[in-house]
C-alpha cells in the first residue's frame, strides 16, 4: 500500500512547502492529519497530483492545530467527507466539522475503515497535565502491519503495544510519525528503542515532535531500517 508524505517539518526537495504538523495520505483515499494550515497542504497536494475528490476519509489522531489545521480547507473542497474523531475531542472542534458539512464519525476502539486500513480508536494520553484523546492508523499489507502516529501523547509504545495485541499474529511492520520524544531524556528514548526492538518492529520512521535526539538514536539501532521522513515522500509499505 502507498503513502504520500504530503505535510512535514522537512522536503525532499525546495518544491514543497514545510512547516510544524504532519499530514500522510493512504493509498491515495484516507489522509490522516492535516498538518498546520491549508495553504502548504495544497501546494503540496498539487506537486503530488492529490485529487481532494478521490479521498474518501480524514482521520485526526488529536485535537492540536498542528494536526487540524488543514482540516478547514479540506472540508470547503469536499463537503460530506468522513471525518474519524475520538469521542472526547473538543465540542469546538466537532461543532465546526458539523458547519463545513463534515460526517463525524466516532471511533473508541480498532475499526476498519478500508480494507487493511484501520485506526486504533481512543488512546487516552496526558499533556501539560490535561487528558489528551488520540488515536493512530494502522495498515495492513503482506509485509505486516505498520503504525502511522500523529504525535504519540499516549505513550509511543502503549500504542505500538494496542496494535501488538490485536494483530497478535502479525509482524509490525513499520512504526513512524511523531513518537512526542522531544522533551524525554537519552535514557529514556533508548528505553523506547529497546522496547521496539524486543517487540520486532522491523523499520521506524520518527518526525515531527520526536525531536532529534530520538532521530540519532533510532537510526543508531535501526540502520538501513531508519526512514528519514520528509514531505515529498512516497513509502510504500
């Protein structure tokens, strides 16, 4: 299955645009993110030939601008659009998906949404003290099944860990998107490291608020398994 890099922090080259977010698009029909404005999501959804008509969901892992914000501009384009929340997002965010004519749909649990293609449902998390609701996708190919998060405030590895045990059968394939590492100390991200290893995930691809502390150990352990994500991107998996 096929994912464009359609938001991130770094390009692969100066034609696209940068900035704080992610945004990933699946198999060209589920976007998961929308990094932190419209403008740079377009300009980059054009350069990759992105069609807004052919999507057939969103899916916001949390409720912070960064992952939002392009959400607005998507939902002008494309009225009656899936939009997977958890159910203890903010009324203000539901509310305004509402008036652009988005379709709520409220995930507490793993759901498939296209074939192979699921998300975790609500993980609770905490930030800056507060209950922080997120959920991650999950894809499902012949080379296993892979985690795409959008910030991890959960806990990277209690997501991995939800995966894990539902698809008990199955290899982890590949785990990347923002692991929220930038304030932990060494020991604990290698911490984090070894227990990706202990549990086989075979690639990673840490970004966004991972921080680069985590980047240099993760490509420490992993090698040729380390995927240096940037938008421009196309991974398949």
């Amino acid at each position: 299955m096929r994912i464009k890099i359609l938001f991130d922090s770094v390009a692969l080259d100066n034609r696209f645009s940068t900035g704080w977010g992610v945004s990933y698009l699946v198999d060209n029909k589920i976007l998961f993110d929308t990094g932190e404005k419209s403008e740079p999501l377009f300009s980059n959804m054009k350069d990759m030939n992105v069609n807004i008509s052919e999507m057939k969901a969103v899916v916001i892992s949390h409720d912070h601008w960064d992952h939002t914000g392009g959400l607005w501009g998507i939902l002008k384009e494309r009225e009656g659009l899936n939009v997977y929340i958890c159910p203890h997002f903010s009324r203000e965010l539901k509310d305004k998906v509402k008036k652009l004519k988005g379709a709520i749909v409220e995930t507490e649990k793993i759901t498939e949404i296209e074939k192979g293609i699921f998300v975790t449902g609500e993980i609770p998390g905490i930030y800056k003290g507060e209950y922080m609701p997120e959920q991650a996708l999950i894809i499902k190919t012949e080379k296993g099944v892979s985690v795409i998060t959008g910030c991890a405030h959960p806990g990277v590895l209690k997501i991995v860990e939800r995966v894990r045990d539902k698809f008990i059968s199955e290899p982890i394939y590949f785990v990347f998107g923002g692991f929220h590492l930038m304030e932990s100390d060494r020991r604990a991200i290698e911490i984090v490291a070894e227990n990706f290893k202990k549990v086989k995930v075979k690639k990673v691809g840490p970004t966004h608020c991972s921080g680069k502390i985590a980047a240099e150990i993760f490509k420490e352990r992993y090698g040729n398994d380390f995927i240096s994500i940037k938008a421009g991107q196309i991974l398949d998996v």
